[in-house]
C-alpha cells in the first residue's frame, strides 16, 4: 500500500471524501475510454489540488497501474475512521480544520469528521466515537443545571407566591 | 373543583330532604289541628244542644208545676165557692181577695223559676264557649310552639351544615390553589430554561461556537474517553 496520508490534509469530512471519490471514478472510468481522454478528464473536470497530485503520481505509469493505484487510492479513503460531531451550526473552514486536528491529534491519525448540524445542540459537541456517547453539548449543560438546581429554583418561585 | 361541586350537590341535597321532612311534618300537625278543632267544635254544638234541651227541660218542668199549682188553686177555689153561700159579702171579698194574692205569689214563683232558668242557661252556654275557645287556643299555642322549634331546629341543622361544607370547600380551595401554584412554579421553570437555552444558544459567535467544541471536545476526551 502507497503512502496516501498525503491526502489526508485535504480530506477533513465525510462530505469532502464523497467528493473525492467521486473525482477518483471518473478518473478511473476515463483509464479505458477514448471518446474523453484521461489527460482531459485531469485538467478539466476535477479540483486543482486533485488534478495536481493525481498527475503527479500517475504520470509516469501505465494505465493498469493508474488503475491499482486509484484503486488503492479509493480504499485508503474508505478506511479511514469516522466519527460523528453533532453541532448546533455549520462551522467555518478554520474551525473545521482545528476540529479536524484535534481529532487526529487526540483520537486517531486517519479519521474523518461526520459533522451533522442539530440546532437543539445550541452549543457545544455530542461526540460518538469508539463505542462511546459523549453529551457535551450547551443543552445538555443547561438541562443538567436545572435539574441540579430545580428545587432551589422553585423555592425561590414559591417565594414570589405571597 | 370537581369534588367541591359534589359536595354542594349532597349537601343542598340533604338539605331539601332535610325540608321536605319539615314540610311533611308540618303538614301532618296541621292535618291533626283541624281534626282537633273540628272534634272540639263538634263538642261545642253537643254541649249547646244538651243546654238547649237542659234549658227546654227546666221549662217544661216550671211550666208544668205551674199549671198544677194553678189546678190546685182552681180546684180549692171551685170548692170554696161553692160554700160561698154560707159566706157574708165581706168573706168572699176577703176570700177573692186572698185568691188574687195567692195568683200574684205563683206567677211571681213562676216568673223566678223562669228567670233562674235562663240564667242558668246562659251560664252552660258561657261556659261552653269558654272551655271550646280555652282548647282551640291551647292547640293553636301547640301548634305554633311546634313550628317553633321545628323551624329553629331546622336552621340550627342547615347553619351547621352549610358551616361544614364552607369549610371542607375552603380546605380544597387551598388544596387545589397549592397544586395549581406548583404547576405554575412548573411552567416557569421550563420556560426558564427554555429561555437560557434559547438566549446562550443565540448569544454565540462563530469564534465562540468553535472555541465551545473544542472545549467540549476536550472535556469528553478527559472525562468519558481517557477514563
């Protein structure tokens, strides 16, 4: 197996992968036909930064090597690791990539950030990863302190009562 | 609220039983008064009838004296007149003379017997007016003392009842008041905290929504994941 870890600053999310892989196909479908050129498909229908490091790896091979190679290329992006943030809203692209980072950093080298946008989260993450259930969300924080503090809270109510 | 309800309803509804008694026993009294007056009344015109025939009685007996007085008188003044001849002038004018004095004295006596006699009517008749008014009155005075005390017994009964249902109303007021008040404390709360939540969510910029997930992130590393 080649060393792809390359692409792994620039895939960051589970959406990010489809796209990828999306791009890998056509490239791969373009090996055998005539009609569309693979040279063409290079340029013109994909990303930039795609289009250079695919032209970079794949220049000097032949075409059953193009072939295996974006094969493998297209496994190493299926095996990489998801794990599920759920957040209350979209976030920007720094913020995905030091999210991303951390997670690297902290949980695993080769993982993918699942983000799924929950606007009742308000604030915060709920993290599934490994088996675990991690609720560390604003709501849950806000829920846990009125439930700690509900009977202070009502009796200050039951104050106001007279 | 609904228990409050149930409660007026028995207790008006024992109260109108309670009336209905009343009502009845009122009635029945009243049933045994005329009866009464009537027996009484009857009694009355028995009486009057007795003192009428007693009256017509002693009449005919003072009449009937009188008339044997008279023909006893007669009879000795046939019987004296007819030796009348052996009497001087002055002799049959004393002779008339005492017969006129012995007719005034009978009629006298007759006439006393008479006036005893109506006296002594008038007095039963009194007396009989007397007695009927004495015992009509009497039973009116029942009746009424009756009444009376029924009426007195019967608000003595509706106040302590009323009383009673005041104050199991009152209880469950306070009761219902209580729990309605909880419910609002209730309410409050969660729209409390829906309102923290709405506000904290909200109040977040970008920079402070992506330094809260990492924060998050960091803290489940620390506290579930690591542990």
């Amino acid at each position: 197996m080649k060393d792809f870890t390359k692409y792994l600053s620039k895939i960051r999310t589970h959406e990010e992968r489809e796209t990828l892989q999306e791009e890998i196909n056509l490239v791969r479908q373009a090996l055998y036909k005539t009609s569309t050129p693979f040279e063409e498909v290079l340029s013109l229908k994909l990303r930039s930064w795609v289009s250079e490091e695919l032209t970079r790896d794949l220049v000097n091979l032949d075409t059953e090597q193009r072939n295996a190679y974006l094969s493998q290329l297209s496994e190493f992006l299926n095996s990489l690791t998801e794990i599920s943030l759920s957040v209350s809203r979209e976030l920007s692209q720094t913020g995905t990539q030091r999210v991303s980072d951390w997670v690297r950093e902290n949980l695993n080298k080769e993982s993918l950030l699942k983000l799924e946008i929950e606007p009742s989260v308000l604030g915060g993450v709920i993290l599934v990863y490994g088996g675990f259930y991690c609720d560390f969300s604003l709501r849950k924080k806000i829920e846990d302190f009125f439930a700690q503090e509900k009977n202070e809270i009502l009796k200050i109510l039951d104050s106001q009562k007279a | 609220m609904l228990v409050s309800s149930e409660i007026l309803f028995y207790g008006l509804t024992l109260i109108s039983i309670s009336l209905s008694f009343l009502v009845i026993a009122l009635v029945i009294l009243f049933v045994r008064s005329i009866a009464s007056y009537h027996k009484l009344k009857e009694e009355k015109d028995k009486l009057q009838a007795n003192a009428v025939q007693l009256s017509q009685q002693i009449l005919e007996e003072a009449q009937s004296k009188s008339e044997k007085i008279i023909v006893e008188a007669r009879t000795k003044a046939a019987e004296i007149l007819k030796t009348a001849t052996i009497f001087t002038k002055d002799e049959r004018e004393n002779l008339n003379a005492g017969f006129a004095k012995a007719t005034l004295g009978y009629i006298e006596e007759y006439r006393n017997i008479l006036e005893g006699t109506k006296a002594q009517t008038l007095q039963i008749l009194n007396n009989v007016s007397k007695d009927v008014k004495d015992q009509a009155g009497a039973g009116v005075s029942e009746m009424r003392q009756a009444i009376t005390a029924e009426i007195e017994k019967a608000q003595v009964s509706l106040t302590q009842t009323f009383r009673l249902s005041f104050e199991k109303i009152d209880k469950e007021l306070a009761l219902y008041k209580d729990a309605k008040i909880k419910r609002i404390n209730e309410s409050v709360f969660e729209i409390l905290k829906k309102a923290t939540q709405n506000i904290l969510g909200k109040s977040l910029n970008m920079s402070e929504h992506e330094d809260l997930i990492l924060n998050s992130l960091e803290e489940a590393k620390k506290k579930v994941i690591e542990r």
